[in-house]
C-alpha cells in the first residue's frame, strides 16, 4: 500500500469565463486553437501523459465552466484533485481579482485534507495580446501569488502556445507530490477510511 | 437411401417470429409424418423450415401435399424430420408426447393464427403462424368457401389455415376441447388430466381466499412465460436461470383458465418477447441484491395479476415524416382557423417534426406566441405588437448608454454577451462570417470582425437581460436563441420567442441552481423506477447525482444533436404532447440505449461523464425520440399499475394481515394512509414522478437580484 502510486493525477481548472480554460487544455492536450470553443457548460476532461524525471504520469484535465453559478453542482468533479489550476486574462483586471473568490471556492467545495499546503497554479493567460492599458502586470500578479501561499505563477498564450508546457510541467510536478503525501498519510488512516467506506451506501429513499 | 417416412399432411407458409423484427420471420411447413411401422401415436408432428427441405430435397413433396385436397396422393415419402435442429427453429414431436395445443385464430390487430405445441415433458415448442395470405392452398380452400358463400369453418369461425391442420390431426388423435375453452385441445387426455382440468378449474374459482394459490399460480405463470421467452433468441438457459422457483407442472398451468388468458393476451405481443424477456432478466437479476426499495419493486412485478401489462413493452413508437408546407396549411381554413383540434395538430407535431418552411409559422402558435385559436389577422396584429415591443425595450437601454457605460453589472454582462455570441454556433452559416468591422473599435472583437446576425443576437441578449432583470443574461443563453434567431429571421419575432422559450428554461438558469437540482433529481427517481438494474450500477459508481446530463437539460440537447436534429426535438418538446418534462425520458432514453455498455464497462463517474459527453454528435434523434416515447409510456401504465394495486389493498381486509404502518408521501395516497397497508412494498411514486404526468409547464422565478451581486 505504501508504495502504490496513483494512476491518474486529477487536475481542475477553473476561473471566469473566457479566460481561455478549455483554450490552454486544448492547446497542451491536442496542440490546437481556436477562438470558437464554445462556451462549457457542466464539465469535461482530457487526458495527457508527461514524463516528470524518471516516471511517466498521467494526467486528467478537468475543463469547468466559468460561470459562477454553474460551480453549485461541481462537487462532483472537484473531490479528489490533487492540484487546482487558476486561470485569469490579463486583459481583464476583473478575472484576476476573481482569483481568491475560485481558490475559496475550490477549498470549500474540494474539501482536502490540508488546505493550507494544497497545490494550486496561477496562470495568466492571453499575453499574445497588446493591451498596455487594461493589462495586469505581471508584478501585480507575483505580488498576489506570493501572498497567497507562494502559488506558481505562470503567463501563457493558448493561442501562440507561449508558456503552456512549462506551466503544465509544474502543475504535474506539484500534483505529483500531493499525491504521494497523500498517498503517505493514508498509510495511517486506512483503517478508519475502510470503515467508513463500509458504511456507505446509496441512499435509495 | 435413409428410412424414409410418409408425409400425411403439410401446410405451407407456416412461420416462426423469433424476434420482434418482420424480415426475421421464417418461412416453413407444418406437417404431419409417420416414420415406418410407427402407430397412430408414433406420428410426428413437425415444423420445417423451407431452407432445410430445400437441402434434403423434400421441398416438392411437402408443396405437392399441401395442395393434395382431395388426398390422392397416396405416398408422398420424406426424411423423417429430426426433433429439434440446431439451425433452425424446426422441431417434430409424436403425438403420443403432446400434451395439449393452444390454439389463437386470426383476429383483428394480430392478422396471423398461430398455435403452441405444449408436450408432456412440459416444454412449449415455438409458436407457429400461419400466414395465410401467403399460403396457395389455404388462399384456394378460402376462395372455394367464398364462392360457395361459406367463409366459416366448422366451428363458426372464420375459416383460416390452422382449421385443416387440427381435422388432420384428429384423424390420429382424440382431441379434446376442455369445457369453457375453444382455445385449447389436450391431445389424447388420460383421465386424470380431464380431472386435473377440472379441479383447477375449481380452484380458479376460490383464487381469491387462497393466497397459497396465488402464489403458486403466480409462480408457474413465470414459468410459462420463460417458456414462452425461449422461442425467442434469448437462450432457455438463461430463462430458466432467473426463476429458480421450483419448475411446476406446466400441464396443470395449462388448464388454468387464467394462464389460458395470460396466453390469450400473450399471443398478440409474443414478438415483443424478446424485449420482454430480457426485462425480466433484469428484475430477476436485480431482486438478487438486497434493497428494501427494489424488493419491494420486484415483489410487486411478480406479484400481481397485472403485472404483464407493466411487463408486456406492447407499445410502439414510430416516427412520421416531417409535416411539410401543403399538410400545415390544410390543417386551416381560408381566414386561418385551425380546422383540426389543437391536440390533433400536436400529436402530428410531437411524432413527425416540421420540415424546414413551415417552422416560421409553427414555432409561433408552439411558443404560444399567438393563439392556436385565431384568425390571420389577428394574428398579424399580433406579431406587429411584437415588434413594436421590441423597439420599445432595446430602446430603454440603447437611449440610455451613457449611464449604462459606467454600470459595473450592465458592463459586465455585455462583454460576457457579446464574448458568448462570438464563439456560438459560428458552424451555421447566418453567424459564420466576420466580414463587419466591429462598431466598437475598442471591443476585444475588433480584430476578428463581426457580421449583421451576431451583432443582432447580441442586441437581443442584452434587451433580454434588461428586461428579465433578476435573472440576465446566463451562460448557455445564446445557445437557445440562436435556433430561434435562424428559423424567425426576424429578430423583434426571435425575441418574443426566446422570451417564451425562457420561461419555461429559467428554471434551469436561477443562481442557487435548485431548477437544475430538481430534474436531475427527477431524473434519479425515473431511473430508479425504470431502470432499476442500471440504477444500482450507477449508485456503485458514484454517478447518480447525474451530472452527466447537466449540459443535455441545461440546453436541451443544444449541444448533443446536430443543428437540424436540434430544431426538431425542440418543436417535439415544445408540443408538451405527453408531459411537459419530455426532456427528461429523452435522457432516459439515452441512458436506456446505453445502459448495457455502461454496466459492462464503465464503472467511475469520470468514465460515465466521458462516455455522455462524447455521445455529442453521435446520437439517432428518430431513435432515441421512439425509445424516450416508449419509456414514458411505460411509465404511465407502471404509475397506473401502482396506484390501482395500491387501491386494491386499501379495500382489501385480506391483504391487510401482517401489514405494517405506513405513511404515503403523496396525496392520492393520504386518505389511505391511516389504513394498515402492506403498500411498502410497492415502489414509492415521489412527487417529482407523478409531475411527469403533467402537460403543465413549470415555471420557477429567480429572485430578486441583490444589487452587490454581479451576474455570476
């Protein structure tokens, strides 16, 4: 049991709509663009393996819409992640200041273990545009990072794909270590978790 | 040379349906055979597939004394048939092995006479049906009987290819029709199956004080039924592994007027069996795990009389053509009064659709736009108020941008409008091109160009979002306005559409989200009612909170069908022809289809949700739209079947004995629940599954929005 590592690393992505979540998955999944992904309603994921040192890890890709009130049923798909991406436009000053509101969000809703150590990547996105007046500079965003638990910070263009690999290698690597610590601290919880399990079951009323 | 036999009667074009499907059926003859030396008794009743005399080269013969009337034909010899083929559904058996032959006449609604061999070894061969129309010498006899004015056979009734196969057979066989039956004939009856006979006969009468009856009734009665599952390609095996009861003696059954009744309403939907038996499977399999709900269910279906009508899928479902321009405008007189009913005009709707031109006028009376009862001009002043509406409300907003443009929601919303509008249904070719320069220089947008249609959707989203002000403009929106946008072409029109549409959709939109909760709720009760097996499956994978339909209710199906199918499963829904909730057995129907694939290979949520998604663009709208119709008329007669047993034991001091206490949840059940009913163990029909049955649209407000709060 010590040793088992787990299959598959389950990564969410959220923040405000048309930051370009589904772009930056698809671009580091498929190597494709478009600006006419349509709008996600409910969720979806796309799976890519990456060679972190000496071991092959697969990741899940969980895309999410970007509309607040489409988060209430998320539960669902926020459970088990081993790592939360956050995605804002640095065009858009409003998708950054959004950023602590999805991180909450994802603690309350994803309820781990430690929230306090739970991996989670910034990314700015959509630097491939020249907007010099609206633009969050990249300062600005470190500075926020930095004080929000020392969270990666990465700027990417979905659409030149600028900095989407690079990204995507830290948020496997910090996915992969919350995993085995994870994967640590069950050593001593089995028992009880076991139990619970036993305990569940469907409620058919 | 084999031992050659003799053929003392055939009938050709005598068919076994081994499946629901027509092009399945198999041709063959039905014959009487004695092997060499052999008596009376010895003599082989036989069905034989024409493919298998075309082999042995008996095929001449057997045509030869089928149309031998006057049997002068003294040897006509043929192989022996064997009892059972491997091939093929054709078996013999001597007489001395039958124990009775159930026998079904043509009759309107089931064109084909059948009879049902029963042999003492309790097995019942295949069904075998006389098409007469298709036989030469049964067409001959019939045309002789007509012109000699005499259609009728012997016993009155019409006269029919099954009629000379039984005066044959009586040549070697004492047959005798049991009293109170002309259905069935026990072939040479000792006497103590006369006896038999007649006791069950008598305790058919008592049935209602002896419960130990029923229950052994019951019993056998599924084991008839498994019997009859076997003539269908669902293997005997299986059939008999799912009712290890103990086998009763199916000669008793037999006799039963009601089993005879059973078989009666049986005969005509024994072409469903194959659907049916494969239900039963999953009854079977499911009541093996322990539920308090689904064995309560089981119980039920095993348990009651009735239960073959819940069982029985009789129903069918057949889509029509679209209705075309022509049909749609007889359907009014010259000043345009609807001639038919407006139920009438719906039903064609629901089970055919509109082709393309007629959609413009169509979609106006479905969204209830203008009247089904109205004039064409009024309905013209109607439509010209529309646009005058319209006008007014874009004005509101358009006169009053300069306080707009410094309202943080109002911006908000329009940028999120206008990124959505951008990236929806840009495949179409109405909003494919980009050949405008945008109007706002300062727009995102302004590089990549706009056109006409996009910039009117958004106009419409952004007056939509004004005047439904509590709820605005929500993610998924543009998706059910641009289909409307299309086929009106008018956007004042589009408008008071989408309007209409929207109240039935605001549901799914509210911010804490309960109208989406509620279906998908909905949808687990459904399942759990319908589709018991996959239910359970599901429930093992974490999966019924049924997030996987979201996008498909959020949109209905917007982005799971292709644009055309889109159109038509809307205006099929808009007709809330069987129940306003349609939607929800189209994702029935889709989980239905896919339920075998789901159970045998996708056990996590993540799987099952990569597995819904990506039938996107995949799916047969005719079939999934035939199937969601079936399924909701399962439905109804299950809810019906509920509620008449459960009337049924409130009356009832009998069943009362041994009962507990239980309280219904739902009103019809109320008055009834101070009795001591044995109810629970009939499944629980919530408040959510009785609303299905409503024609009612539901709508649900959203509240007032908190001026602090953005349109998240």
């Amino acid at each position: 049991m010590s040793h088992r590592k787990k299959a598959m690393l389950k990564i969410v992505i959220l923040g405000d709509s048309g930051v370009g979540k589904t772009s930056l998955i698809r671009q580091y999944v498929d190597n494709k663009f478009s600006t006419q992904y349509k709008a996600t309603i409910g969720a979806d994921f796309f799976n890519r393996e990456l060679q972190v040192d000496d071991h092959t890890v697969k990741m899940q890709l969980w895309d999410t819409a970007g509309q607040e009130r489409f988060q209430s049923l998320g539960v669902a798909f926020y459970r088990g992640a081993d790592c939360c991406v956050l995605v804002y436009d640095v065009n858009n000053p409003k998708s950054f200041e959004a950023l602590k509101a999805w991180r909450d969000e994802f603690l309350v809703q994803a309820n781990p273990r430690d929230p306090e150590t739970f991996p989670f990547v910034v990314v700015g996105n959509k630097v491939d545009i020249e907007d010099n007046n609206k633009r969050v500079s990249t300062k600005r965003a470190q500075a926020f990072c930095r004080a929000n638990g020392n969270m990666p910070y990465f700027e990417t263009s979905a659409k030149e794909a600028i900095g989407v690999e690079a990204a995507f290698e830290v948020i496997a690597r910090n996915a992969l270590s919350q995993a085995e610590s994870e994967d640590y601290n069950e050593d001593f919880t089995d028992a009880i978790n076991i139990h619970l399990d036993s305990d569940k079951s469907p409620c058919m009323c | 040379m084999t031992s050659k036999a003799k053929l003392l009667y055939s009938k050709s074009k005598v068919y076994v349906h081994p499946t629901p499907n027509s092009k399945d059926n198999i041709p063959g003859f039905v014959g009487l055979v004695r092997p060499s030396h052999a008596e009376d008794s010895g003599i082989l009743v036989a069905w034989v597939p024409e493919d298998d005399l075309k082999v042995n080269h008996d095929y001449d013969q057997y045509v030869k004394v089928d149309l031998d009337e006057n049997l002068v034909l003294k040897e006509a010899l043929v192989s022996t048939p064997p009892p059972s083929s491997f091939s093929s559904y054709g078996f013999s058996v001597p007489i001395r092995d039958i124990y009775s032959i159930y026998y079904k006449r043509p009759s309107l609604g089931w064109w084909w006479g059948s009879i049902t061999i029963n042999t003492r070894g309790s097995e019942t061969l295949p069904a075998i049906f006389f098409h007469d129309s298709e036989s030469p010498s049964t067409k001959n006899e019939q045309k002789k009987r007509n012109k000699d004015f005499d259609p009728f056979s012997n016993d009155g009734n019409l006269y029919w290819g099954g009629d000379t196969f039984l005066l044959y057979l009586e040549k070697y066989a004492k047959l005798v029709n049991p009293s109170g039956s002309n259905n069935i004939f026990l072939v040479n009856p000792t006497q103590e199956d006369l006896d038999l006979y007649s006791n069950s006969n008598n305790k058919v009468a008592a049935k209602d004080e002896e419960d130990p009856f029923v229950k052994v009734f019951n019993d056998v009665k599924w084991k008839v039924l498994s019997k009859l599952a076997s003539v269908t390609k669902f293997s005997r095996n299986t059939a008999q592994q799912l009712f290890d009861s103990t086998p009763p003696k199916v000669k008793t059954l037999l006799n039963i007027p009601e089993v005879q009744k059973v078989n009666d309403d049986f005969g005509s939907a024994k072409v469903y069996l194959a659907k049916w038996a494969l239900g039963i499977a999953e009854e079977a399999q499911r009541s093996k795990r322990k539920s308090v709900y689904n064995e309560g269910y089981r119980k039920f279906l095993k348990g009651e009389l009735g239960d073959f009508e819940l069982l029985s899928i009789d129903f069918e479902s057949e889509r029509r053509n679209p209705i075309g321009i022509k049909e749609w405008n007889a359907f009014f007189d010259p000043i345009g009064h609807l001639v038919l009913t407006v139920e009438e005009v719906k039903e064609r709707i629901f089970h055919g659709g509109l082709q393309p031109e007629v959609r413009p006028q169509a979609w106006l009376f479905l969204l209830e736009i203008i009247p089904w009862v109205s004039t064409d001009k009024e309905r013209k002043k109607i439509l010209n108020q529309k646009r005058h509406e319209y006008n007014d409300l874009k004005k509101l907003w358009w006169d009053d941008l300069e306080n707009k443009n410094h309202d943080e929601f109002w911006l908000d919303q329009k940028s999120r409008i206008e990124k959505d509008v951008h990236r929806t249904d840009r495949s179409v070719s109405f909003f494919a091109e980009a050949e405008v320069s945008h109007p706002d220089p300062n727009s995102r947008f302004a590089e990549t160009g706009t056109n006409a249609h996009l910039e009117q959707m958004k106009d419409m989203l952004i007056t939509y979002n004004e005047y439904n002000k509590n709820l605005g403009y929500i993610q998924g929106m543009s998706d059910l306005l641009s289909p409307l946008y299309v086929v009106f072409q008018d956007d004042a029109v589009a408008f008071a559409a989408f309007c209409k549409f929207m109240d039935r959709m605001e549901r799914n939109f509210i911010r804490d989200q309960s109208g989406m909760r509620d279906q998908l709720l909905t949808i687990d009760h459904l399942v759990q009612l319908m589709l018991p097996q996959l239910y359970e499956h599901l429930a093992q994978a974490d999966s019924t909170h049924f997030f996987f339909f979201f996008r498909m209710i959020l949109v209905w199906f917007k982005r799971e069908f292709a644009w055309d199918d889109v159109l038509t499963l809307w205006e099929v829904l808009w007709t809330n022809y069987y129940s306003s909730d349609f939607v929800l057995f189209v994702a029935l129907a889709i989980l239905d289809k896919h339920k075998d694939i789901i159970m045998t290979h996708l056990n996590q949520f993540d799987e099952i949700l990569k597995y819904m998604n990506e039938l996107s663009m995949t799916m047969d709208l005719k079939d999934i739209l035939e199937r969601a119709e079936i399924q909701f008329l399962n439905f109804r007669k299950a809810i019906d079947m509920v509620d008449r047993k459960r009337q049924d034991m409130s009356s009832s001091t009998f069943l009362a004995s041994g009962s507990t206490d239980y309280s219904l949840t739902d009103t019809e059940g109320s008055k009834a629940a101070k009795q001591k009913l044995t109810d629970h163990e009939l499944p629980n029909i919530t408040r959510d599954l009785r609303n299905l049955l409503s024609k009612e649209i539901v709508i649900v407000k959203e509240v007032e929005r908190d001026p602090d709060v953005g349109g998240g």
